[in-house]
C-alpha cells in the first residue's frame, strides 16, 4: 500500500502543473505550493503504468532497467524532524548548508509553513521534501539559493487536525535522491511487484530481480532447483504440519523482510475423516481463487500452488506434539472461523512491537503513522472498501477501550492520555478482540497467514496450560516456524531426499530452495514475542522477547 501510494503521489506530483505564487524581488520570498494534497479533496487524475518494455509476452520479458538491488525502495522519504508553533527547526543537507522552517498558524483559519535555504553547495542539486500533519501533506523541491518559500494551508480543521498541528506540528522528510531519480526508485520497486499481479505465474525476471532483492536486504540466497515439484504420500502429513510458502513477486519478499521471515505465507495441514486440506487465511487474487479464511483439498492445493510459482516448504510437528493436536478441536475452530476475511485489521498493528526497531530503513513510524489516516481515507473514500480493509483504526479503539473513533481522533485521545503513537501502535494485540467486517462477511478475529496457523495449534491444544498465556496476533512468519514443536529428527521421504540431496527440509515445490534459519528452536513462555525488533538484515532479538 505504500508503495503504491507513493507512486500514486509521485505521479501525480509531476504531471500536476505548479502552484507557484509570485515572487517579492525585495524579500525574495516565493510562494510555494507544489502538489498539495488534502486528505478528503485530493485524488490522482489521468495517470497509469507504462511498463516500459518492447511487445512481448512479460513471461519471457526481463526488467526493463537494471537497478542496483539496493535502490529498491530507497525512494521512501527519510524523517527530518518536527517544526512546532513557536520553536523553528534547523537542518543541514548536503545540497543546503542551512534550512530553518517555521511554522504560524492563525486560529482556524490557515497555517504557513516557512522554509529557509541558504548555502546551496552546486548549481544543479535540489532537496525534495514532504512535509505534512495528518490532514494534509506538501510535496515540493527546493533549488534556488537564498530563497524562503512559504506553504500554506488552508484552515477549517477538525478537533483532531488542529490538535495535531500545535501538538505534533509538521513533520518534514526528505527524498535520499530527489524528485527525478526518487521517480525512478519508485517505478523499479513497482517491477518488483508488476510481474507477480499480471497472472498466475511469476515471470522469470520478476522472480529474478526479487532474489536480487532478498540478497542484498537480507543476506539470503535461494539457489535454483532442478527438481520443482516434489509428491511425498499424504501419509507422511499429519494434522497440524506446516507449510511454509515463498513466492517471489514482491510482496512475500517485502514482508519477509519486514518480519525477518524467511516466508511470506504460512499454512497449516488438516485431515478431515480421510480427506487432507491445507487450511489458511489469504485473499483472492490473479493467482489464487478463493478468498479469506478457507480450506483446500491438498490435491487442488498443490495445483493451485504450482501453477502460482509458490516455493513450499514441509514442516511436520514432531510425535509428542502430533499426539496433543486435537483434530476435533481443530475443525470446531476451522468452521467457526472459516469465511472471515483475511486480517487486515491488524496486519499492521500485530508486526509492531516498539517504537522504531519494526520499521526497515528509511521507513520510520513518523512516515507511517503520518500517511497512515490518507490510507484510511483513500481506501473508505475514493476506493469505497468497507470495514474488511481497515488496517488500523478499530485496531487503535481496541487498543484505547473506545468505539468509533477516527485515526486522528484515536491519535488524540492517546495523547491526551499520555501515550505517544509509538506506543499505542506497539501495545500488544490481544487474541480476544472481535472486529467488526463489511457486507459479506461476519464479524470475528482478525488474522493474518501466521496468526491463523498459530491459532488452530492453540485451538488443537498442542500448548497445554500455555495456550492463553500468549497472543497469537503478537506472532510473525518467523515466530512461528521457530517454535520448538516439529520434528527435529524426521527423516525425509527418499523423494524430498533425490529433490535436494543437501537439504534438511522437505520442500515440494518451487523452483528455488528455500532454508529456515533458526527453525524449531524456541519454547513458548508467556508474553512471546510481543517486544522484539526486527531491524534487517541481521533481525538481532532478545531470546525472551
């Protein structure tokens, strides 16, 4: 999504026409209002995606360009700081030697953000910025030498803009490279997702330029496979395994490296009488048929998974565990929950767990937490999606113990109450909250792949005494598959064995291994794993987090 958006604002940015108001020869101030965004009056016009590449099918088409790996989404504005009323903020760039912003609001009626730059080092460099409070948002670039520009904002603000505004004030970020080479970073990270939406298959330079990716942001490697579909008997499956996927179209990878994971998708194995499902929480998509949380007979799935390029990876739960897993238990659950939607309700707020050690550089929770309300309205607005795709803010009220409050206004209220927004989005998730769901869709718990997986453990009773002792939607992908619980001495069926002869791990499909590190190796203890950073490339945690 923010990928996206950022497109979306970059776009648009360029091909709106500036707003620039006159200029005093006898202040040398400029008026400046360059691609001014207000949430709830702004949206794109006229623009699309031209990949830019010759005719020909994308299945045997390579990327366009050929960026470095790591300028994938290195396009995302790095936070400056905060100018308050009354308190001018002062940085340093290498194009601007000074910049000193100040901010004068005039009651309900405007604000004027005032930027000063001095000691420009080149001719031909430029700084571009954001800058914007959770109403609205600027996106302009500076390249004239001792010039002061002024922005401004038209007033008539909410409770909650307005407390923002003198609270928090404007925030200020900087594009790493500017407006020109940002476009570009943005258009190259958009490949890396572009191959992966336009059909079931994975092009092989989609496939390639994400390994690329993975490689560079988190030191792993998936080396190719000759053997890319492997069937072991259904007997080898018992309830409760699971089933790791990777698929390299942009967006497993990105939340791989946002969790640390060495998966973007998880599954779980269920047997039901003599039938074999693979049970899971996902959406309906170019590649995948079914929506929500959904049971797929594992014949059907393995062809579904095949033909989507998913890379599989097989974990059996160990004897000792297999024997607590309660089938029983586990369908009573499945049908309870079966036909909710995917949990985007807490997709964000279960990955926080601190203030800052969550967000991969240059993202940071001033950039989040800032856009985080023009999502909000973008999708309930302009795209007209119901309460299935609010990714925060019931998450927010729960968090609170309050109902129907806005973002800006949950934003309020935590702060009012002492809470900072880092913290409210860190405070644990709770397994226990029901959220509530649009037309279509009953409402229920909110989970993601993973939470789902670790939910039907916990309802299957593999935990014992434990199992209300820790938060299931506090897990990651990692999380999970580190769980001492599978079978640490299983011996691979002799195909899995011929498929990867010098692996540990039965993968049954894909076309590049798959390894995960640190598999199998935690116990569950009260309060897991709602603490821990995850900063790449290292993901460097404490062992009781």
């Amino acid at each position: 999504m923010l990928v996206v958006f950022l497109f979306t604002l970059f776009l648009s940015s360029m091909a709106m026409p500036s707003k620039e108001g006159h200029t005093d020869s006898s202040t040398g101030t400029r008026t400046s209002h360059r691609a001014q965004f207000d949430v709830g009056s702004w949206k794109p016009k006229n623009w699309r995606l031209i990949p830019r590449t010759h005719v020909q099918p994308l299945e045997f088409s390579k990327a366009p360009r050929d960026l470095k790996p790591d300028d994938y989404f290195k396009f995302i504005p790095e936070y400056v700081g905060s100018v308050l009323p009354g308190q001018p903020f002062n940085w340093t760039t290498s194009c601007f030697k000074q910049n000193t912003a100040t901010i004068t609001i005039d009651g309900n009626s405007s604000a004027t953000l005032t930027v000063s730059t001095t000691g420009k080092s080149s001719l031909l460099c430029d700084d571009t910025y954001l800058f914007g409070y959770i109403g609205s948002f600027d996106v302009t670039f500076f390249e004239s030498p001792y010039w002061t520009h002024d922005i401004e904002w038209a007033g008539g603000w909410s409770e909650a803009d307005a407390f923002d505004l003198e609270t928090n004030g404007i925030r200020i970020f900087r594009f790493p490279d500017g407006v020109t080479a940002s476009a570009e970073e943005v258009f190259e990270t958009v490949l890396l997702f572009f191959g992966g939406l336009i059909g079931a298959h994975v092009p092989e330079w989609t496939a390639e330029d994400n390994l690329k990716f993975l490689a560079d942001h988190m030191d792993v490697t998936l080396p190719p496979r000759k053997i890319n579909r492997v069937d072991i008997p259904k007997s080898e499956i018992k309830s409760g395994d699971f089933f790791g996927v990777l698929r390299l179209d942009g967006l497993d990878p990105m939340l791989a490296w946002g969790m640390g994971s060495h998966t973007g998708h998880t599954t779980i194995a269920l047997w039901v009488g003599s039938e074999l499902y693979i049970c899971e929480s996902t959406v309906n998509s170019a590649y995948w048929p079914y929506n929500g949380i959904q049971m797929t007979p594992f014949d059907e799935w393995m062809d579904l998974a095949e033909k989507a390029s998913y890379n599989v990876i097989h974990l059996p739960l160990s004897p000792e565990v297999a024997k607590k897993f309660d089938e029983a238990a586990a369908y009573k659950f499945m049908m309870e929950v079966k036909g909710l939607p995917y949990g985007f309700h807490n997709l964000f707020t279960g990955w926080i767990d601190t203030a800052e050690d969550n967000y991969p550089p240059p993202l940071s929770s001033h950039l989040v937490l800032l856009l985080a309300p023009f999502g909000e309205w973008l999708l309930s607005t302009e795209l007209q999606l119901d309460e299935t795709f609010d990714f925060i803010t019931q998450a927010l009220n729960f968090r609170l113990g309050t109902k129907g409050l806005s973002m800006g206004e949950a934003y309020m209220t935590a702060q009012k109450k002492g809470i900072s927004l880092t913290e409210l989005a860190a405070m644990p998730e709770q397994d226990s909250w029901i959220f509530e769901n649009g037309a279509g869709f009953k409402n229920g718990p909110s989970m993601v792949c993973n939470v789902f997986v670790t939910k039907m453990w916990k309802a299957a009773g593999i935990f014992g005494s434990l199992t209300d002792s820790f938060q299931a939607t506090e897990f990651t992908n990692w999380d999970a598959y580190t769980l001492n619980i599978f079978d640490g001495n299983y011996t691979r069926p002799k195909q899995c064995q011929e498929a990867d002869p010098d692996s540990q791990f039965c993968q049954i499909l894909g076309g590049y291994r798959m390894s995960l590190p640190q598999y199998n190796s935690y116990a569950p203890f009260p309060h897991m794993r709602e603490k821990c950073p995850t900063l790449p490339p290292y993901y460097k945690k404490p062992l009781n987090c």
